[in-house]
C-alpha cells in the first residue's frame, strides 16, 4: 500500500525540534552503485524558496489550462459522485470515537494484559481503515493542479537541498539531474526525508500512537512492529509464529506454508515427520 504525501501530512504528529535539527536532516542510504553514502535535507534558503514557489505557480497554472481541475473542483466532483461526503465523514467520525472509547480502555488503572491487547489491536484495525477511506479521497485529490504544483516545487526542494552529509557538496547538479535519478534508493529516501523536515513531522510518528505504544511496554510488540507470543516470538495477526523473514514455521522453527504444511527453502512440500519414519 503506498501512502501519499498528503496522507503523511494528515496523519503525522509534529515533533518537537532540537537547534541542532533546525537546518539539516541527516539520513543514510545507497547510491547508485549500491555504495552506503550519507546525505542530508538542508533547510532551503529564501532564494530557493522563492523559486520554487514560482515553479509551483508556473506548474498550477499550466496544469489549469491543460484541462486539470482545481482543488476545489476536485472536492466538488468527488461529492457528486458520492466517492466523498456526508456518509464518508460521519463514518470517520465513528471510527473516532470508537477509538477514543478504546483509549480509554488502555488508560484504565489495573487494566490486564489479554483486555488491553485486545482494546490495542482493535486501534490498529480502526486506524487502519481510516487510513484506507482517507486514502481514497487523498488519490483523487493528488490528481488536482495544486496537488501537481506540490510535486513539481518538491522537484526544486529535493534538487536544491539534498548535500552529502560531511562536505556539504550538491548531491544533484540541478531539477533535470534529479528526475534523471528520481527511481534511485537514494531519490526516493530523499523525497521522505524531505517530507518530513520540511513539515515537522516525526517519521517514527506511528510509534508514539497509544496502542503502539501499550503493545511495545506490556511485550505484546517488538520495536520493529510486529506481534509477540508469551514467549516474545514473532506472531502475524492471527497468532501464527513467524521468522525473521516473516516466513510461518512451527515450533522447531520448521517452515511451513500458509495451511500449515512444512516446506522447503524453495516453498516445496516436505514428507511429514510421520511418513519419514514409515518409509
């Protein structure tokens, strides 16, 4: 599932920031090559910004004459057709309030593990599915000119500001060097990390939500994300043991498929334990 910029901004938190943090964030990644390198987003000047904005009215303007709709007109159309209004508000409202009732559960003194997880995960699957009707709306709204004038001001953003952390050098000779490059590991690093400086978002934001945060505390979640059994092994959502890999195995830590049947490396069907002993 890719999420978009604008569902980012929504549902990001605002982190608090240090002076250190202030002008630069500093990230590792890989270069072309596949060569571990470290940049950095640095904070954009008044003379960068001010180009940008002039790129992003050229692009809106453009993207208006060539036929594509406002923002306005994008909200109007979505209405009309039913993909967003009145029922779709009332229905993230309720998802809402839903979770607010389960916070409450997770705050409650005395609160035991089994209830707590429970309340936790229904958090998640709530925060998801708004996530999903969100993203719904979000899709049509990236489609409008201001949406595009946002992509190609980022374009300028990205080029001008990403530097290689310890020399401070351009990563990017300019706009045309950077969408040459724009499918690299590093170009798109960099675009996220562009995101989330530019608008003060913590980039680990889901981890501080509640649930996450109750799952993490009470070893119902490691710190990557992912279910724990009683035992601190990996689960998936349904209580299957999982590896590393994320690959289901059983208690000997055997691989297995998704009906239970132990495989190979390759995913080929082994003889049970059973039907060895036999032959």
């Amino acid at each position: 599932m890719t999420v978009s910029t604008t569902t980012i901004l929504r549902l990001g938190q605002k982190r608090k920031v240090t002076k250190m943090e202030l002008n630069r964030k500093v990230f590792e990644t890989f270069d072309k090559d596949g060569k571990e390198i470290k940049l950095a987003i640095v904070r954009p000047t008044q003379e960068i910004t001010n180009k940008a904005d002039l790129k992003y009215v050229a692009a809106v303007s453009n993207a208006i004459r060539e036929g594509a709709m406002t923002k306005a007109e994008c909200e109007l159309l979505i209405k009309e057709r039913g993909i967003w209004g009145e029922k779709q508000e009332k229905k993230i409202e309720k998802i809402r309030k839903e979770m607010r009732t389960n916070e409450k559960i997770l705050l409650a003194k005395g609160l035991s593990k089994s209830k707590g997880g429970k309340a936790a995960k229904e958090i998640q699957r709530l925060r998801s599915e708004m996530l999903v009707i969100m993203m719904d709306k979000n899709a049509y709204m990236d489609l409008c000119a201001e949406a595009y004038g946002d992509k190609i001001r980022n374009q300028v953003y990205i080029a001008c500001c990403t530097v290689y952390a310890d020399s401070g050098e351009p990563f990017y000779e300019d706009v045309n060097d950077y969408l040459a490059r724009s499918e690299e590991i590093a170009s798109i690093q960099a675009l996220a990390n562009l995101t989330y400086f530019l608008n003060d978002i913590d980039e680990d934001y889901a981890s501080k939500f509640i649930e996450n945060q109750y799952m993490r505390e009470n070893k119902l979640m490691d710190k990557e994300g992912y279910y724990l059994d009683k035992k601190g092994r990996r689960i998936d959502s349904n209580g299957r043991l999982i590896n590393d890999r994320l690959q289901y195995v059983n208690e000997k830590g055997e691989l297995l498929d998704e009906f239970g049947y132990r495989v190979g490396e390759d995913g080929q069907l082994l003889p049970d334990e059973e039907e060895k002993e036999a032959e």
